[in-house]
C-alpha cells in the first residue's frame, strides 16, 4: 500500500478519491466455480440485461457505457437474491456435511425434519432474499427490521413466507437483535455484513454475486470481444464492491474500478483517507441500501488495495442520473443510478484517474428498480 500515492480532490464542493496503485494490483481471491452453475439451477434464472447507453458514451466520449439492469434478478427487484440464495445454500450444506454441489432437491430433502429455521435484518431487498431461499428449502426464516420500515416492505418480505419482526430502533439495532435471538434459539443467523467475529457467511454473500461478473463478462465479450475497462459500483457496506474488486483485480489484463457512495452516508470514503475501517453516523439518503456506517471487515482490503476511484454524490445528483436513465427508458432505482452520477462526476473531476479514453467500454451496475416499481413487484 502506498498512502503517499493517494490523491483526494477538493475542487469547489466535488469530491474525489483516488488510489493510482490500485492499477498494477492483483487479487488473488478465487470464487468457487460451483456459483453459476447453483444459480442456473434456481427457478427464473437467466442472465440481467446489459444495456447501451450510446448517448451517455458520446457525452462523456467513452467508447462504450453500458448498464448492467439489476431491476428483475430472479423476479425481485434487485442483485441481492444472488449472495442470499449462495449464503444460505452454503450454510445449510455446511450443516448437513454436503459438497457445494449438491443439488436444491438434495439438500431440501437432506434438510427435512431438522427443522432449520434462518435469522437475518434488513432494511427490504436482503430480507425478501432471504425469506424467498428459506421458503425454496422449506425452511422458515424471520427478518428483523427498522421501526421506520414501511408497510408495504413488511408486507412483501412476509409474502415470502417469513415471520417480520420490527425492531424499536435502526437497521444495526435490527442486526443485533436478530444475531442475539438466532443465537438463542439455535438458528441460523444470515447477514450481508462481516465482523472481525463474523466472516464466512458474508464471504458467501460476496461469492454469490460473482455470478453477475461473469454474465457481464460473456455479455461484453459478445459485445466488443472483451471484458470492461471499468467498471462502476455502488457502496453501501461494501460486499458488493468486494465482489467486484476481487474478480475485475483477479482478471487479466484487469479493469479499473470506480465506486460511489452517498454522500451523507460516505464510509468508504472515510475509511480510505484514515487507511483504516472508520464507523460513520449517517444521515437519511434516497439511496437507501447505501445508508450504511460501516465498511464490511471482509471487503476492506480489497476496497483499500484495489478500487482505482471513489467518489461520493448527493441524492439530487442520483435523482439526475435516475431521470436521465429513465428518458433513455432504462428504469433503475437511486442506489443504481448512482453510479452513472458517479461515473459523470468522476469525469469532470479525473478522467484519467479512472483511465477514461475514447476507446473504454464502461460497465455501470444498476442495482436495483426504481422504488415505487420495486414496491409493486410481486
Ligand atoms: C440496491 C442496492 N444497491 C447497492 C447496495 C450496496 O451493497 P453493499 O452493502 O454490498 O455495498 C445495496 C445494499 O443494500 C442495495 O440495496
């Protein structure tokens, strides 16, 4: 690592972080090989669209920009289902002693009477994931969530079959109820989210979303014959940009990467100019799913070593970039659109710090529907 090398921008209120060693590093993480092929096995699989977005490349003279259309994975309306369908595959094959290939039938019919029953927190889509996997292997799962949730969340979450405790307090107070009553009564506590006492089950959740990489990957290469230059990512804990890091950093020849949080809620930020995971206070953002404090233990290193470019953007700058979407009719939420206000910012900010030519094929993903359709779906 080499602090001297990281450059942070403050031009007028822009703000933007860069880690021009994070160039020549390499990740040496590999993910099991059984992932996609699980996923291929789940009900409504199929590979998320990429989308063009030619108007966006000639604006910001990119070869390509592309969005990677996270709206409807499996029916729900965001990635989340693939680190919660792995997490939860993983952690019920580990307690019946069966290899990670095991088939859902076989593990569904392993688990049988054993009566395993799964413990989680979430401020919507993680919860919903979850419940949907506990009810695919007949299991019962109960999702602990914030006071402020709404209704309609509740309900979806409990469509799914789960038991919707609501918490007198925030997500972490969710978190930490939901961890303290699975260990009570000997369940099986899920959360997206390492500590230092608690890391294999969100490894799984990062593995899971390899699988939206490798769909990326087949689908540039049919595209322009290559994988991406960068790629953009949205950082709430960080799990998500974990996956991203080790498999672009793991690949060569690898690809940059940019990552965006908001900015009341900049954790990531915080953490790479102190070299260190620093806890933030939050404060509300549309971009819900990335209102979080903390970056996730396991993530760290390689959001330290490996993300190229990092900036923060406000929440009128993501309803821009979530409108600007939708005239192109590409319908993605706040936390998706993010990365395209990102990635504008970035632009203006350091283009070459994110190694942006007329030649580069950009990946942004679009991580989930717009709210309101995110409400509706079935
Ligand atoms: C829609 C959406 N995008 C992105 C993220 C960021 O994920 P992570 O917490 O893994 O950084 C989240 C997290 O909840 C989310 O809900």
């Amino acid at each position: 690592m080499n602090q001297a090398s990281r450059r942070r921008h403050h031009y007028h209120l822009m703000t933007m972080y860069s880690n021009p060693s994070a160039r020549k590093w390499k990740s040496e993480y590999t993910t099991d090989p059984s992932i996609l092929p699980f996923h291929q096995t789940l009900p409504n699989y199929g590979p998320t669209p990429l989308c063009p977005l030619p108007q966006i490349a000639t604006n910001l003279e990119a070869h390509k920009v592309l969005i990677k259309d996270e709206s409807r994975r499996f029916g729900l309306p965001a990635y989340k289902i693939l680190g919660a369908s792995w997490a939860v595959y993983r952690t019920v094959t580990r307690e019946l002693d069966l290899p990670s290939t095991a088939s859902l039938e076989e593990v569904k019919a392993a688990a049988g009477d054993k009566g395993f029953e799964y413990y989680t927190a979430t401020d919507g889509n993680w919860g919903r994931a979850v419940a949907r996997m506990a009810s695919m292997l007949g299991a019962k799962a109960h999702v602990y969530v914030p006071k402020v949730m709404l209704e309609t969340t509740k309900k979806k979450i409990a469509h799914e079959g789960a038991e919707v405790i609501v918490v007198d307090g925030d997500y972490d107070g969710a978190v930490k109820e939901a961890e303290r009553i699975g260990k009570e009564k000997r369940g099986l506590f899920i959360a997206d989210i390492a500590w230092e006492w608690y890391q294999e089950i969100p490894q799984w959740v990062v593995d899971g979303y390899s699988t939206m990489m490798v769909e990326i990957d087949q689908q540039t290469e049919e595209l322009v014959g290559r994988r991406p230059d960068l790629v953009v990512c949205p950082v709430g804990a960080g799990s998500l940009a974990e996956a991203v890091v080790v498999h672009y950093k793991h690949a060569v020849p690898s690809s940059a990467v940019l990552t965006v949080e908001p900015d009341t809620a900049a954790c990531l930020m915080t953490s790479l100019e102190a070299g260190k995971i620093v806890s933030i206070s939050t404060k509300d953002t549309s971009m819900c799913g990335l209102n979080c404090g903390t970056v996730t233990f396991t993530a760290w290193p390689s959001l330290r070593d490996g993300v190229d470019a990092h900036v923060t953007v406000t929440d009128e700058e993501a309803k821009v970039a979530e409108e600007t979407l939708a005239e192109m009719g590409i319908l993605i939420g706040p936390c998706g659109a993010a990365t395209l206000a990102g990635l504008t910012k970035a632009c203006k900010e350091g283009k070459d710090e994110i190694y942006l030519n007329r030649d580069s094929v950009v990946v942004l993903l679009g991580t989930e529907a717009p709210r309101g359709a995110a409400l509706d779906m079935a």
